[in-house]
C-alpha cells in the first residue's frame, strides 16, 4: 500500500484548487502523507494553520531555474541512462504525436525536463506513487516523472483539461495505474475518447459537510433574492443568465440578483447590464474569499448558475458551489450539461433545465412559485442527497482504496 504520495496540481493552494488541498487534508487525517507540489506559483491568503502549513511545505515545480534543471537532466542521464533514454524517447514520441500543435509539442518536452527533475526529488523524498489533479500539464510531469523513478502514478480529470485539452488522454491511461474522474458523464466522454474503461473510477469531487451546514429553514425574501458565484468566464452562462433577468422583469416579478466573482468578462457583463438596463435588479459584488461564501448563501434565497459550453468546447463537469448550496439549504437553478444533472435531480434536488435564457428564466418564475412546502422537500433531498453521493471523506476514502492497490 502506498502510504507516501506525491501531490501535483495546476495551483496549489490556490482560490480554484479548494477540492485539491480538501482532499488532501481528508487523506491526512486517514493517515496518508502527502507530499504537495504544485507546477505554478500561487497563494491565497491562509485562513487557519493547515492551510498555511500547506503553503510553506508545497514545493512549486516551475519555480526551479531552467538552467538548473537542464543540469539535473545530464545528471539524470549519466546517473541513469537507461532510464533516462527511455522516458526521452517516451516523450519525443508524444511530441511528435501532437506535432500538428507545435506549441503542445514543444510543451511536451518542456515537461519532460521537468518531469526528471521533479523524479530526482520523488526519488530523493521516497515517494511511492504521484497523483496528478487535471490530465493536462500536471498529469504530464507526473508521467514523465513515473517513467523514469519507476514510481507509479494516476491522474483525476474534471472538466477543462477532457473537453478542452483532451492531448494523449489514451496514452497517459495506459502509463498510468487508474484514472480517477468526478462524474459518469466523463467516463462515457473518456472511453469515447478510447481511454482504458477498466481503468476509469467514479471519484465525485467531494464536500466536506460541516463545512456547509443547512441553515434555518428561511422563508422567501421579498424581493426574492437570487444568487450567482463564480469566474466571470463564458461558460458559466452569466450572458445567459442576464438575459433570464430580462425575460423575468416582463413578469412583473420582484426579484433581485447578486452576481459573486471576478473574472475576463466583468467589463462586458457591466456593459451588458447597462445596455438591457438591469442596473436596479443585478448588482456585481465582486469576488468573495472563500471562507465567507456559506455566510453569503445565508442571505440568498436561490442559488442560479447556467453553465454551458463555451466556444472552445469547455463546460464545466459538477460544480462544487451548487453542492455546497444544496447542503446550506439553498435551492439550485441551473442547467443539463454535463455532469450536472447527476448532483442536481431535476425537480427532486433542484431545477436543472436545458441551457437557454428561456429555459433559465421559467425554472426560476417556477421556483418562485411553488409552494413553500414543495420548496422545503426538495431542500431536504437535496442536503441529503449531497451527503450520501458527493461527501469528501467517503469519496477520498474510495480514493485511498484505489492508491492502496498500487
């Protein structure tokens, strides 16, 4: 059993890695011990001792010096021939598979190099098997990095790095020893991609629920209040949900909308809000810490978030905000794609409708109108469905058995 694991992610600890460092914690505590790594540099600030302890011990992979690691390179080759010589000629055979994308190729090599450096200091801290979050750039390093320590590896995909980024996806399964992804709708999304289904486990993106326990039960505001939290990019479907405001005001409906985060499309969505003159029912508060996101779902009657496909082909796989609102207590509205409807029944733990303004703004005219005591039942399923499928512990538990039969 594997009880020293390397952990690799994008960004570690960073605002969009919360489950990362979550589950890592969760490993902890079953008596694992993790050895963080995160490939970019990035922080938040630390809002208790864990977290800042994780912060100084992670070790960040793109933080070395080049030069360096070119010099770790030729002393990997002469401490090591073969082994170097056979995950570079791995490697320059990916590169030329990708060879239509010459920045992807040339990525490729660049994470190799890196990889063996990363390998030297695996190999140095006895690590017995790496873990990757994301099958792109993580999952790369981690691969190169396998070949030559002769360490074992795995990989967890979740959303952009399949739909958007899905490079060598069949390879890297088969190099690796499992593949670990959030939801059903990726595995049949990977195995179409002709990745190993044997070696593809159902490993939901867990909650830890005390961290979000249900509030009172609140009765409706007035004016109704609906809210939205996340990067303000195109797949989360704010243009969407904008126009919903529109369609919903010609209601006469008293609503009003708090759009949480930051992101490449504030200027756009401003500009957006002033041309349909929305400025009276949508206010864009900004981005918000993470420890103060249950607080702000006290005060939300609705929690709205209609992802969608962006133009790249990027979509978002389960949301953990919506499982964090489903265990406050607070009603969803949001739409069918992707994994989605696997945490959100529609109209059993939320309303999960197809993705157009038309569909958004009748679920939430729907939500409005039903009877408070319909509201309180699907609540209900909702916080418990949440704690039976989507806990962390039980989740990372399943991943502890996987890292077990390493």
């Amino acid at each position: 059993m594997a009880n020293k694991i390397a952990y690799l992610a994008p960004e570690l600890p960073g605002p969009s890695s919360t489950f990362v460092y979550n589950e890592i914690f969760a490993l902890e505590d079953m008596g694992i011990e993790v050895l963080p790594f995160s490939v970019h540099e990035v922080g938040i600030p630390a809002t208790n001792s864990r977290l800042s302890n994780l912060m100084l011990r992670r070790e960040v992979i793109y933080n070395q010096v080049f030069l360096k690691v070119i010099v770790i390179n030729i002393l990997a080759f002469f401490s090591k021939p073969k082994s170097y010589l056979n995950t570079f000629k791995l490697a320059i055979c990916d590169a030329n598979k990708v060879s239509r994308a010459p920045k992807l190729s040339f990525g490729i090599m660049y994470r190799f190099l890196y990889g063996i450096s990363f390998a030297k200091k695996l190999i140095e801290l006895k690590a017995q098997h790496i873990h990757a979050h994301f099958s792109h750039v993580p999952a790369d390093i981690a691969m190169y990095a396998a070949c030559f320590s002769n360490i074992p590896y795995s990989f967890t995909t979740h959303a952009n790095d399949i739909f958007e980024r899905a490079y060598l996806l069949p390879e890297k399964t088969e190099r690796a020893k499992f593949v670990a992804t959030i939801s059903n709708f990726n595995i049949e999304f990977l195995t179409g991609l002709g990745v190993i289904n044997e070696k593809i486990h159902l490993v939901r993106c867990g909650v830890t629920s005390s961290q979000f326990r249900q509030r009172t039960y609140k009765n409706r505001s007035s004016p109704i209040v609906f809210g939205f939290i996340g990067r303000l990019v195109e797949k989360k479907g704010l243009d969407i949900l904008l126009d919903a405001c529109t369609k919903l005001r010609e209601k006469k409906t008293n609503f009003y909308v708090e759009v949480v985060g930051d992101g490449p499309l504030q200027e756009n969505l401003k500009q957006k809000i002033s041309q349909q003159k929305l400025e009276d029912v949508v206010n864009l508060k900004g981005a918000l810490p993470h420890q103060e996101v249950a607080a702000w779902m006290e005060r939300i009657d609705y929690l709205v978030l209609p992802c969608k496909k962006d133009r790249s082909g990027d979509m978002d796989g389960i949301p953990v905000v919506l499982m964090e609102a489903m265990l406050k207590g607070v009603s969803v509205i949001t739409t069918d794609i992707s994994g989605i409807p696997e945490l959100v029944i529609h109209g059993e733990t939320g309303l999960a409708v197809e993705c157009s303004s038309q569909a958004v703004a009748e679920a939430m005219l729907e939500a409005i109108q039903e009877p408070e005591k319909q509201r309180r039942v699907r609540i209900e399923n909702a916080a418990a469905f949440v704690e039976k499928e989507f806990d962390l512990t039980s989740n990372t538990q399943k991943l502890k058995l996987l890292f077990s039969g390493v």
